[in-house]
C-alpha cells in the first residue's frame, strides 16, 4: 500500500506517527483531531493517499469512509442528536492537509457557519 513520507496522514494512518485512534480497518483509520473543535472531532482517512475526497478515490473507499463516520458517531454516543461531517478541498475550502479525510463532529449544538472569510476579502 502506498504512503508517501511526506504525508502527515500518511504517517498516522501507517503506524510511523501514533495518533489517538478510535477504529481502524485495511482500508480506513480513524483517529481524533489534534485540535478539536467540537466534543468529538474525529478524522476519517483513508489508509492509501488521495490529496482530497474528490482526488479519485474508489467510491467503495469513500463508503467505508462515511461507514466508519456512523459507526464512530454511534460508538462516541453522538448518533442520535445528530453531528456534522466536513470535507475541506483545496486552499478556498480551507484543506490544510493534502491527504484526504472527512471530519467528524458532534458533541455540541455546532453553528450554521460555512466559513469565515468574507468574499470580499477573498483574493483572486
Ligand atoms: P483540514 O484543515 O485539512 O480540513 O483538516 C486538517 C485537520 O488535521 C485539522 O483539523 C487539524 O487540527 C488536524 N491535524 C493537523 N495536524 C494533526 C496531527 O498531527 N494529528 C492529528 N490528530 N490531527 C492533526
Ligand atoms: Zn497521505
């Protein structure tokens, strides 16, 4: 399987940086974000590497992906309230790291905020 050693998701997912996992199969980890911003705030990636959910990951691999949200959301006890899940993609979507995954949050009434900056602040 593919990990590039230049990858901080890679690394996790492969075991060389030890993160704080919460499930793990051959295809996808899961493990909690660093710096969470909601009571759980879990990350989902897949084990090979993709820059982003839309660099042509295998749709059986984003299944397991959104699989293992539900199974995380409901071992975490967040299924019933209800919880987010996020994907950023590239610079404008906010993506600061290039290996993909989808952020698991819940835990809190989370706000109806789609981003921070203004479009006018935006530069083209
Ligand atoms: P993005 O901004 O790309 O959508 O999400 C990247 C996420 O990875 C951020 O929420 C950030 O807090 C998290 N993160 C960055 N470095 C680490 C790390 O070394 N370990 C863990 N567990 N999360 C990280
Ligand atoms: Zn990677």
């Amino acid at each position: 399987m593919s990990a590039r050693d230049d990858c901080l998701f890679c690394k996790i997912a492969h075991h060389q940086l030890e993160s704080d996992y919460v499930y793990e199969d051959d295809e996808v980890c899961a493990f909690r974000d660093v710096s969470p911003l909601a009571p759980t705030h879990v990350l989902i990636v897949p084990k090979e590497h993709y820059d982003s959910v839309v660099d042509g990951i295998p749709a059986t691999t984003l299944a397991a992906m959104i699989r293992v949200a539900t199974e995380v959301a409901k071992d975490e006890g967040i299924f019933e309230r209800g919880f987010r899940l996020v994907t950023n993609v590239g610079e404008d979507g906010g993506q600061t790291v290039r290996h993909a995954h989808v952020h698991l949050l819940g835990g809190r009434r989370l706000s109806k905020d789609m981003g921070e900056t203004p479009t006018r602040e935006r530069s083209l």
